[in-house]
C-alpha cells in the first residue's frame, strides 16, 4: 500500500496518537479492536517491527509505561459482547 505522507508529518501525527491514546485510558483496547479492528498493542507491535525491537519494548513506547502495568491500572474486563464485536472487527482484518 503506498501512502504519500511526509516523514516528518507522519511522526508528528504518530506522536499525537500516542499522546492521544496515553490521555484517553477510558478508551479500552477491546472497544478500539472493536470498532477499528486495532488497538494500542497492535500500535506497539508495529512499532516493534519497524524499530527492530521487542513487542513489550514497543508497546512500552505506546503505553507510556510496560503493559502489565498500565493493564492494572487502567484496563476493566471485557462483557461478552464487547468481545464479539473484536471478534467480527478482527475478521474484517484479512
């Protein structure tokens, strides 16, 4: 897929996602999977792969903190039917 966005603007609007998804701890991974059919540790696995690092590494990067922790603080059990909502967001992935 080629997307034209200048280095320099994809960093900073990458930034501000991060930023964005560190200030909104009420927005659960499991509704972004929901809707998006991503979430922040799809984000820090992605940033893994592009800076030769470990999946933790990375989504320490995007969480701002290691996962376990920010899980712990900030992470609430999924209901039934948030999972399935994931669920057919995920299928739409291919």
């Amino acid at each position: 897929m080629d997307i034209n966005i200048d280095d320099a603007a994809a960093a900073a609007a990458f930034r501000r996602l991060v930023a964005h998804l560190r200030h909104r701890t009420d927005a659960q991974n499991v509704d972004l999977m929901g809707l998006a059919g991503f979430c922040r540790n799809c984000l820090g696995d992605w940033v893994a792969e592009a800076g030769d690092m470990t999946k933790e590494e990375g989504r320490s990067l995007v969480y701002g903190m290691p996962y376990a922790e920010w899980k712990v603080k900030h992470q609430g059990e999924a209901t039934p039917e948030q999972l399935a909502r994931m669920q057919e967001s995920i299928a739409k992935n291919g």
